[in-house]
C-alpha cells in the first residue's frame, strides 16, 4: 500500500482513506474504513470518465448489477457513488496475497488444491453469470487467498448483459494470456459466460504449472497463439484435472462447459472458512500478509523500529482461521494481531554495536553458479577494498545467501534478508525468475535490491519501490545489435532467428531485434520462430538464406546457437553472424567446433582485459588467485553504488533512507555509470562485445551505440 498524496481525498462516502492500493485506466483503488471499522477497496473513477454523461449511465447500470452478485468467494459489493462528482465503488477488502503472488513464490498448487481452487472460483463466477454479467477479466491477479478461502476482486469491466462495456472502442478487454479466443481476436464479438470459462482454464492451468498456457511475451504473438494455438498443459499430471483444464480451454465457446457445471463436476470441496486444502507454505504466507495488513493506521500498537511480526505456525493458524478468529474491522483487529503472534518473546537481544552489512543472494549451486559466484566474489573484493581503508567512517560485512536458481529458495533467501535488521542492502539475485519472486518482499522491508543479471524488460506487476535494475535489459541489448550488423556495407536484411529453446529472454531478444531494424536502419528483418526442440535447423537457415538474409541473429541457448552455427556453415554464407549473450558459454564452442569462429555476442557485463577492470582485476587475483569471471565487475560496481550511498550518511541509515539515495546516485563504476530512472531502471545502455577467434572468446570492446 502507498501513501495518499496531497491531491487524494481525506474521505470517500463513509469511508476515512488510509492509502493507495494501486491505480488503473479508469481510476484509482483506495483503502478505506468507515466509521463503524469495516475496511474495503474503494474505486474512485477519473475526472476525464466522469464529466462523459453517457459513461455514468453505464457504470450505475454495471453497480447495480454487480450489487447482485452473491457467493462467498466473489468479494461483494459494500456501497457506492454513481451520481458522486467522481463516481466511486467499494467492495469489502480482502487481507491477503494474490494467486499470482502465491504461485510465483510457492510455485505451483498441487492437483487437489487446483481443483478445490477450481470449484470455489467457477461457483463466484456461476453467481456472476446468474446476476447477468461477464466478468471478462480472471486471472491470477484477480483471485486473493484470505484466511478462508479465494474471492475473486475486481468487477471494474465486467459487463452486463444489456450494456457496453466501459472501455474504448475496439480495445482488446482483459489480460493477454488470460483471454479467450473471442476476446483476444478482437472481431467484435462480444464477450459471453464462456469467456470467463476460458479464462478460468488459464487461471487453473497458471496454478499448477507456474505458467500461462500460451505462453508470455510480446502481446501480438501471445493473442495469436491464444486464437490459432494449442494450449501448453505440460506439467499437469493429473489426467481427471488435465482434460478438465483441457474442456475449459476449447476454441469453441459452445464446447466449454458452464461454470455451473465446473462446480458439479468437480467432486473436492472445502468448508467454509478454511484454507487446509493449500499447501503448508501458502498457508504461511496467507497468515503472513494477512497480519501484516491488519497493521492498518489508528490501530495505534506500540511499534519497535520497522518490526517484523513473526510468523504463526501452520497448525495454530488454521485453528485459528476455521474458528474465525481472524478478524478484520475495528478494535478486533490488534486482538488478531496478538493472536497470529508466536507465544515466544520476538525482541531480539542485544549484542552491542550492529554491523553493517550488504547482502548477495545468488544461485551458488545450481545451473547458474558461475555467474553467482563471480558476483559474490565481485561484492567481497569492493567490500575487502573498502575495509582496508584507513579513514573508512564504519566497517562492513558481506552475507551471502544461495537461492540455487530456485523460486521457492529465493523467496526464502529473501524473508531472512529482510529479517536480518543488518542487512542494509541486497546484491541480486542471479536469475529473472528469482528476482520475479522476490521483488515484493524485498519492497515491504523497503530493502535495497540491486541486481547486474536479472534483464527482463517487465515483471509482475508490483510497487519496485525498492528495486534497482543495474544493467540494460534484454530488449535495450538488442540495439547494439542492430547497429553492429546492419549499419555496414553490403547488408540490407537481417535474419533473425527466434528459438524458443531460449525462453523469456530469446523471444524479448529476437522480437526486439525484428522491431528495432527498420527502425534505427534502412534495412529490414526477416525472422523466423522455431518451437523448443526443434533439432534440424538445415531447412530454417536455407528458407532464411532464401530470403535474402545477408546477416544472421540467433536469439536462444547454447545447444541451438551450436546447431545454428553448424547449419550455416555447411552453407556457402560467409557475412556476419551474432547471437545474444545467453547463448554465450563453452558449450556453444565445444559444440560448434569450427563453426563456431567469427561468431559475435553482445553482453552486458565487461571483461577483465577491459582497460576500466584493470585495478579490480588485480584486486580480485590478490584475493581469489585468478581472474574475475563474467558479472564480476558488475557486482563490484554495484556494491560499491551501495558503499558510496551508505559513506554520504553521517550515522546508520534507515533502509528507506538508502533506497531513496541509491535512485539520487550518479555512481561511475568499472562496467558503467549508474544513474537510474523513475523506476528505478539503469539509464545506461553500456554494452560490450565478444567475438570467437582460435577457439576462445576474445573481448573486443564497448557495443556500437546509436548516434544521437
């Protein structure tokens, strides 16, 4: 939750404000609580919505509609404000993480709990349907776990049966990767019950796979694959609930079933008020947030500096929860805050004066673990430096937390981060996936988070109040590019070559790329998208040749640049050739063999010859006897962004203190300078380039970059 800004009103209705839960297209969404202590989600509608005559008739049509909805698991309509000089909707307020927040840090919900998910949600949305509207908008990020049970949120363009809708014209209405193929063809038909089925298939397959099931990415080839595509239900073991997911998911609205006879399908069921159908780590975090968001204002309890309440137990929580002790509202709010308390004294004891420390979480044993371990030694060599300091104003310490490329791990990794009152700052994680998981506890401990390796252009969407991403992203790599193959003589197309082998990060790389073309050259694209798994790719690279590619780009893995690279050299093409850094590792030479000379990378982290890594170079062979490995500099360079934040402090500071002087920083490292924008994303767009000379990568230098 943010704070209200001077321009937010003090009430809405019969509610006093508390703050901001986040804002939309059409408004914004309030945390409120009446006099009688009842809180609720309050959304106010926008000035340029609310003076359009015709908008206020639809959006008192769609209230009065929704006030019918009635089922435990759709949260319910408290009041609202259709003839206000900016209409508002309340609904009760729900304490609790959302099933997209759950997933990405529990990871996926077994077969039964998807199932038991499954017949509450198709029973909110049965009582939806019953009321005469479409939801239009289910997804992981509209369903909230509370002490007892789900309630899908959210109504704000649901539709009624008899109206239009309240959005633009043609827009496409809800969430790619969770639309229907109705909604996601844009061919104006319009949205019905079925809708929601499909979307609810999504929802389901989302919850026990960890992933969409048509995939991410750029949002025209996500609603394409939606419409034309078949769905990706791998990983769902259970044959009853995979052919379940499977009927929702039909192309054919009339070959789904209703809602209605999802829930009579389904045999599981939970009672009311109790959540033991979830996994132990769900539960936790249920009980986690939950408390968390009973700390709300005028509660007035007695606070320590930035506390962090301590967890209950699995068993006591559930007891708790079934007995419905948990109680939101009024005076009973700081009773349920004891009670999800551990009977043990939480204050820590005093051991003098408290260290000053930065954090690494990185995966130091898993798939990625050279890269964890060159930044971890990258941050203990600017610590070690900074130590051996004569006039260092305090002496720092470096804690070092291995998340083994693993979400459920990284999640960990993180809450003990944020409990450590130490820690004043964390360096990572190594991977976009762990990093994705992560984010929104380090944001509620407003703990520093700077990571060199995680460069996905976007992540779930959540507050990155405290989050600094230190280098270009995939999509900002793919410039240099660009400019290093089609800006010279001879070459007028590029042929890209999208594997999908390469994940999150190829497709951003490869799409980019296509996009970028036309438009920082006056060549143009041709590419080309393979499906994960694909072992020849002779017939790809000769239909590209074919097509007048007179440069190649491959975006994916080291196994398919080496195939690739072994395709065109049994071609007679002999101009230039690049790939992004992901595929960049000895498994590209070794399997490449000779083919793999001339092969060019654009990477974002530089190389100890690198005239700038000289003198942290020699520091880290004095340390660890040989030379840094790639993200080494990267490390030290952001450990040492958070050393010179902490020197311009004249005492210990808070660690929203930091954050806050981290994002004023102009800080010039060894691999960049790092200034960062309003969301907290590095401005430099520094990158370096390798080439594949004698069977080695050789550096070569900064990436060509865009004239300005």
């Amino acid at each position: 939750m943010d704070e209200l800004r001077p321009t937010d009103p003090a009430r809405i209705g019969a509610h006093r404000l508390l703050g901001r839960l986040g804002a939309g297209g059409m408004g914004v969404v309030y945390l409120g609580r009446t006099d009688e202590g009842a809180a609720a989600a309050i959304k106010v509608i926008l000035p340029e919505y609310a003076g359009d005559d015709e908008f206020r008739a639809r959006f008192r049509r769609e209230v009065e509609a929704a006030r019918k909805v009635r089922s435990p698991w759709a949260v319910a309509v408290t009041g609202a404000g259709t003839e206000e000089e900016r209409p508002w909707l309340a609904t009760a307020f729900v304490p609790g993480p959302s099933l997209s927040e759950a997933v990405t840090r529990c990871g996926p919900l077994p077969a039964r709990s998807v199932r038991v998910l499954g017949r509450l949600l198709s029973r909110a949305l049965t009582a939806v349907h019953t009321a005469g509207l479409v939801h239009r908008d289910v997804k992981p990020g509209n369903v909230l776990l509370a002490v007892d049970g789900p309630r899908l949120i959210d109504f704000g363009i649901a539709r009624s049966g008899d109206a239009t809708a309240l959005t633009a014209t043609g827009l496409v209405v809800g969430t790619p990767g969770f639309l229907s193929p109705e909604q996601a063809s844009g061919g104006g038909t319009p949205a019905g019950p079925a809708s929601d089925v499909f979307s609810l298939g999504c929802l389901l397959a989302y919850a026990a796979t960890g992933r969409p099931p048509f995939g991410s990415g750029a949002v025209d080839a996500l609603l394409y694959r939606t419409v034309h595509d078949e769905p990706d239900l791998a990983g769902i073991g259970d044959t009853g609930l995979r052919a379940l997911v499977a009927d929702c998911l039909a192309k054919d609205p009339a070959g789904r079933p209703t809602a209605r006879e999802l829930d009579e399908r389904i045999a599981e069921d939970a009672p009311h008020g109790s959540i033991a159908w979830l996994p132990e780590d769900v539960v936790q975090l249920i009980a986690d947030r939950s408390a968390e968001m009973l700390a709300l204002p005028d509660i007035e309890p007695t606070i320590a500096e930035e506390p962090v309440p301590a967890a209950p137990g699995r068993r006591r929580f559930l007891s708790l929860a079934a007995a419905g002790a948990v109680v939101v509202a009024g005076g009973g709010a700081f009773a349920a805050w004891e009670a999800l308390s551990d009977d043990e004294d939480g204050a820590a004891a005093k051991s003098g004066e408290r260290a000053w420390t930065i954090g690494v979480q990185a995966d130091l044993s898993g798939a990625r673990k050279a890269a964890g371990k060159a930044q971890e030694r990258g941050v203990r060599v600017a610590v070690e430096r900074f130590n051996s300091r004569k006039d260092k104003p305090f002496t720092l310490q470096v804690k070092a937390l291995d998340d083994r490329g693993d979400t459920g791990r990284a999640v960990k990794a993180a809450q003990e981060f944020a409990r450590d009152r130490d820690v004043l700052a964390v360096i990572g994680p190594t991977g976009d996936a762990e990093t994705g998981a992560v984010l929104g506890v380090y944001d509620e401990a407003m703990l520093p988070l700077i990571t060199v390796s995680s460069l996905a252009i976007g992540y779930a969407p959540r507050s990155r109040k405290s989050f600094f991403q230190a280098a270009p992203s995939y999509a900002v790599l793919t410039e240099p590019i660009v400019n290093r193959l089609v800006l010279r003589p001879g070459v007028e197309r590029l042929g890209v070559l999208l594997d999908r082998a390469g994940g999150q990060a190829s497709y951003t790389g490869g799409y980019a790329t296509d996009l970028l073309t036309p438009v920082l050259t006056t060549g143009t694209a041709y590419p080309r998208v393979i499906p994960a798994g694909t072992r020849d790719l002779g017939p790809v690279v000769a239909d590209m040749l074919a097509n007048r590619s007179d440069a190649f780009f491959y975006a994916g893995d080291e196994a398919g640049a080496a195939r690739t690279a072994r395709a065109l050299a049994a071609t007679p093409f002999e101009g230039p050739r690049m790939a992004m850094h992901t595929a960049m590792g000895p498994g590209f030479i070794e399997d490449a063999g000779d083919a793999a000379t001339g092969w060019e990378f654009t990477a974002p982290y530089t190389d100890a010859t690198a005239p700038a890594a000289k003198e942290f170079a020699a520091a880290h062979r004095r340390s660890f006897g040989s030379a840094p490995g790639h993200w080494a500099a990267e490390a030290y360079d952001a450990a040492g962004l958070v050393i010179d934040a902490l020197t311009a402090f004249r005492e210990r500071p808070a660690r929203a203190a930091l954050v806050a002087r981290i994002a004023r920083s102009a800080y010039k490292g060894v691999s960049r300078t790092y200034t960062f924008d309003e969301d907290r994303l590095i401005e430099s767009k520094d990158a370096y380039l390798y080439r594949v000379e004698n069977g080695r990568y050789r550096f070569v230098g900064p990436a060509p970059k865009t004239a300005s």
